[in-house]
C-alpha cells in the first residue's frame, strides 16, 4: 500500500504524453461506446477530442484516468500502460470530470487540501500550492466559503484547480466549458491557453466545434466511437478545399426537389439535406452562388435564406461522416436548424452576449469569435 | 503509515461534512435521549413483571437504546456513498492514487465514531434518570465498543448496498426491510426471560442481538456475555466490511 512506484520503467515509449491503440468499450449490456480508437498527443500538446455526445470521449478519457478498464486495445499515459499499472498513472494525471468532482459541503480551500493531502504533498508546500492556485483561477476572496454557495463558472475553475494541484505532467478536461454560460466560457479558454503555455499536456473533450478550434494543436473527431478525422484544425479545414453553401427553403415539403437540382450542377460536389436547409460543397462560394441561385429559381423553388461558409469544423465532420454536426448527439436531420441554415450546438459566445438565442454552446461558424477577454 | 494518513484525510472530510449540518447534530443527539425517555416511561411496568430480571426498566433499556441507536445510526451510511457517486467525488478520488480501500474504511470508521457519540450520550441521558454502569468505565467503554462494531457492521453493509444497487431508494428500502425484524428479534427491549422460546432462538443468530447482549454484559459488569457475542460481533463486522469491499470492486469493474 505505501510505494509510491513513481520512477519505475515504461512500457511504451516518452515520445508520446498520451498513445491510445486501438482502444475498445463495450459496456454492460452490448453498448458498444468505443470501436476501436487510436491516437497519439505529444508532450505538451493540446489536444482535443472532439465529437457529439455518446460518441465516446467520456469513455476515451475514462478509461485514461484509470477509472475504467478498456475491453481491448491499449492506453499509455506517459509511457504507461493504464491498465497494468494504474497506480503510477494516477500520480502522473489530472483529472477534471464532466460533472464537477467538487464536495460541495467544503470550502474550495478544504477541496483542494484534500486533493493534494491523497497526493501526499507536504503541509507547507500544499498551503502555497493553493494559494497560487487560488489566485491563478480567481478563487481567493470565495476560498472559505462552501463551494455550495459557488457559481457554476466558479466550481469549474475549482474543478480545474483541484486536477492541478500536484503539478501533474498530464491533465484531462472532460467538457471543461460545458454549461456554463458565455463569460465563463471565456475564462476558461483562457485558463485552458495560460496552462497551455505553461507546457501542460492537456486533453480535453468537448462538443463544441468552435472550442476545438480556438484551444486545441490538434484534435480527433471522434464519431460512434471511432475516430473520423485527426490533425490540426487548419490542416482538417485545408483538406476540404472550398466553400459550403446554405440554402433554407422556404417550402420544406420540396427538399428532395431541390436537392436533386443542386447535385446536377457542375460547380457544386457534394450535397447534404438538413430539414428545409441544403448544404452544397462548391470549390469557390461567391462565383457559385449565382449559378445556384438561379437554378433553384428556374425549378421554381423559393429561398428563405442563403449563407456562405469558409471551411470550418463543421464541414470537416460533416465531410467526415456525412452528417450534419449536432453536439446533442443522433447526426443530421433531427437538430434544431437555425435561422443561419446550419445546425449549430446552441449559439452563444459574442452571439448570445449581442442579445441572440442565448443557449450554451459557442457558435461554430468561423465567423464567431468569443469576447476577448484580460491575458492571464 | 501512508494509509493511516489517507483513511485520516478522507475521515476528516466525512466528519466535517457531518458537523456542517447542525440540523443533523441536533437531530442525532435529541433523538436517542428521545427514545430513552420515551421506552423508558412507555414501557416502566414491565420491569415489574415476573422473571424480568432487572432493577429497573430504564436499567435494561439503556445498552439497549444504546445499540439501537448505533444500528439506526449506522444503517444509511451507504446514501452518502450514493451521493459522492452523483456528485462525481468519488470518480475525483478514485483517479488519484489514494488506496481504495482507504475510500470505504473512511465511511465505516466515520459510521462506527458516531454511534459511539451517539451511545454515549445515552448512557448519560440513562444515568441522569437512575441507570448505573454497574460494570463501571470498563463496562461503559465495552458497551460503546459494541456500539462501534454493529455501527461499522451495518455501516459496511449499507455501503454494500449502495454500490451493488446504485439507488438511494433501494438502500432506504432494504435497510429499513432489514432494521425493525433485527431490532425486535432481539432482547433489546425485553427480557430474554419473557420472550417467546422461537424469539429467543432467533436472538442467538441476530448480530444485533450479540450486540445487545454484549452492551448489557458490559453495563451491568456481567463480564462472561461478553467473549462470546462481542468475538461474534466482530467476525459480523469483518464479514460486513469483506462484502463492502467485494461490492466496491464490483462497482469499480462495471464503471
């Protein structure tokens, strides 16, 4: 019970912070969460998971904190295989939940003492240890009050603080912004690149296009449990090569029509029904919006809405698995379409603060950016 | 050492949370002086009867309420467990390297120092109204380890209870299906002398009742009760405390 075994050979090798092969769940009951997931995260990356909810980054992640075993496949966490020897995983990682790992009965002080005291951190080095993590997150004036008078913005950056106090080499953030609400969110992007920059690897999950986007090196699109996409943001978008065209018909009921008039045309590659909305995959937008204009004019099909879209993670997953992004899970067709003719997670961000739909999610058109905040 | 220091930490944080609720505090120190005072006069006659064989019934009652209280105390230990699970605290101590073990111990310990607060408080409650350890700070010490072991048994047991069903509810249902029958088959409340013979029979298998008897041997300094039914007690509580820790592996397996 006492070793600590924190300077024991490695199985795989230091090249990788993170190196997932071939990973597989199934749960009780046959749900198949995992189908075989590999990907690597170098020291001091940033890294995300990326995908619509039940497409097993929860799963991903817990399985690399050590507190679920995978049914095949392998993990290593800093050269350790998870599953054989968890215990030295565990000094080594962070772990920050998807639901708050708070206790809500203790002050944030109590909650992080307690974290670093199963850490075994000396009583001295501990009370500074939380001092500047108090004061990195913005938690001293709240410290001794119970975190159950905490706001929800606040509690997170608890979560966060308390995965960081033993300064481990590797932190999982398990839809770190999930909930909360614009102004956090920004915060936490915030927190997320100062940590960044301290040289952290970081894994994070989210459901948030444009939160992959903004914080992560690189990232895997995961999608029924499997990856679908890997790389950095920039290098996934460039591989598209071109522009994607949103047209929402005013008439629902004459999708099909429209659908078959688009494809017809020369310039546009691809097409994707979504409710009364069409996304059409053209190598260069403007010059093609037009042409398909007025073929849906001639067809005698009404437009309520055309947008035009540079290339964003959206088109990236919906490339990748030919569904439209939906972070609440179940792929295309059944989201709640939008105004704008893209199924979006819930707008916010500058959006909900310039008094749009509020809701929770950061918008994930490229053309969204979040307020800028302070530098931490 | 590093053990003792977890099981330290995580027992500290249980105490804590348990001493932040003064409603609680309040509720759990009045209730059994509640009882004593409530059996104590509802059922005063009966040490009268023929064959009871006790000065007087608040004299029997006290290790008896004594016990109770621990088994009543005890018995829902397991919800907190249930509520660390949906709070997500437990998943955030599981992933750090603290011994698992160290988890559940923390919940039994906390469980069985309760009690023992709480049986405390009623044998002062029991003295202050005519009741005499007979068996002198030994005696009481003996009563309130007995205490202790029903209170870390069940305490496991609950705990089992809740990892294995995951339900607040089906803890509530079980232990409550489980306390009352353990509570009446046994001479808690009434002499062995008096009970039916199928009742007496049933006491010798009740852990509660080993408990019970062990408590009044202690009270009452009657010192040749006690191997026998606290050496019971005791394999109960490590058999408890083996199912815990069985069912915690299970909970971790399925995760």
């Amino acid at each position: 019970m006492g070793s600590h075994d924190r300077g024991s050979p490695v199985d795989a090798t230091r090249a990788h912070a993170i190196e997932v092969i071939d990973l597989r769940k199934t749960y009780a009951g046959g749900v198949v969460a995992l189908d075989g997931v590999s990907f690597t995260v170098a020291p001091g990356e940033v890294f995300a998971l990326l995908g619509p909810n039940g497409a097993g980054k929860s799963s991903t992640v817990r399985i690399l904190a050590t507190l679920s075993a995978p049914s095949a496949g392998a993990a290593f966490v800093d050269g350790l295989d998870v599953a054989a020897r968890p215990r030295e995983v565990r000094w080594r990682i962070g772990y920050v939940a998807q639901a708050s790992g708070v206790d809500p009965t203790a002050t944030g002080r109590e909650n992080l003492t307690l974290q670093g005291q199963l850490y075994r951190m000396p009583a001295a080095a501990l009370r500074e240890r939380i001092q500047e993590l108090l004061a990195l997150f913005e938690l001293t004036a709240a410290a001794d009050r119970a975190a159950i008078t905490w706001s929800g913005g606040m509690k997170r950056r608890l979560d966060v603080a308390m995965g960081l106090v033993h300064r481990p080499a590797v932190l999982f953030l398990d839809e770190p912004t999930t909930g909360l609400d614009p102004e956090s969110r920004a915060v936490m992007w915030d927190e997320v690149r100062a940590l960044a920059r301290q040289g952290l690897t970081l894994l994070l999950t989210t459901h948030y296009l444009e939160e992959a986007d903004q914080l992560a090196q690189r990232l895997a699109i995961l999608d029924g449990g499997r990856v679908v996409a890997e790389g950095t943001p920039d290098a996934l978008k460039a591989r598209l090569r071109g522009d994607r065209v949103s047209v929402e018909l005013v008439d629902r009921g004459r999708v099909a029509a429209a659908r078959e008039v688009l494809a017809g045309l020369g310039e546009v590659a691809a097409v994707v029904a979504d409710g009364a909305t069409l996304h059409a995959q053209v190598a260069h937008g403007a010059s093609a919006l037009p042409s398909l204009l007025a073929a849906l004019d001639r067809a005698g099909l009404a437009v309520a809405q055309v947008a035009l879209h540079r290339p964003s993670l959206d088109d990236v997953y919906l490339d990748a698995t030919g569904q439209v992004y939906d972070a609440e899970g179940g792929g295309g067709g059944a989201g709640p379409a939008s105004g704008g003719g893209v199924t979006r997670p819930a707008s916010g961000g500058a959006r909900a603060v310039a008094g749009g739909g509020g809701g929770a999610g950061p918008a994930s058109g490229g053309d969204v950016r979040p307020p800028n905040r302070r530098e931490a | 050492m590093e053990y003792a220091a977890d099981l330290w930490h995580l027992f500290v944080r249980l105490v804590r949370a348990s001493v932040r609720m003064p409603v609680f505090v309040v509720i759990s120190i009045v209730q059994p002086i509640l009882w004593v005072l409530l059996f104590g006069q509802l059922f005063r006659a009966v040490a009268a009867l023929p064959g009871f064989g006790a000065a007087s019934y608040v004299q029997f009652l006290a290790p008896g309420i004594a016990i109770m209280t621990a088994l009543f105390g005890a018995a829902y230990s397991g919800m907190g467990m249930l509520a660390d699970v949906e709070r997500g605290v437990l998943d955030r101590l599981l992933a750090t390297p603290v011994a698992r073990s160290a988890l559940l111990a923390a919940r039994i310990l906390h469980a069985a120092t309760q009690v023992s607060l709480q049986s405390a408080i009623i044998l002062l409650v029991s003295a202050a109204i005519g009741a005499r350890p007979h068996g002198g700070i030994p005696g009481v010490a003996l009563v309130l380890l007995a205490a202790a072991l029903l209170g870390a048994a069940f305490g496991a047991f609950s705990n089992a209870v809740a990892l294995l069903t995951r339900r607040q509810e089906l803890v509530i249902a079980t232990m409550n299906f489980i306390v009352l029958p353990a509570t009446f088959l046994s001479t808690m409340m009434m002499s062995g002398n008096l009970v039916p013979p199928w009742i007496r029979t049933a006491a010798l298998f009740n852990p509660v009742n080993w408990a019970v008897v062990a408590a009044r041997g202690g009270f009452e300094g009657r010192w040749h009760l006690l191997p026998r039914n606290l050496g019971l007690l005791a394999a109960f509580a490590v058999a408890a405390a083996w199912l815990a820790t069985a069912s915690f592996a299970r909970y971790r397996r399925a995760a």
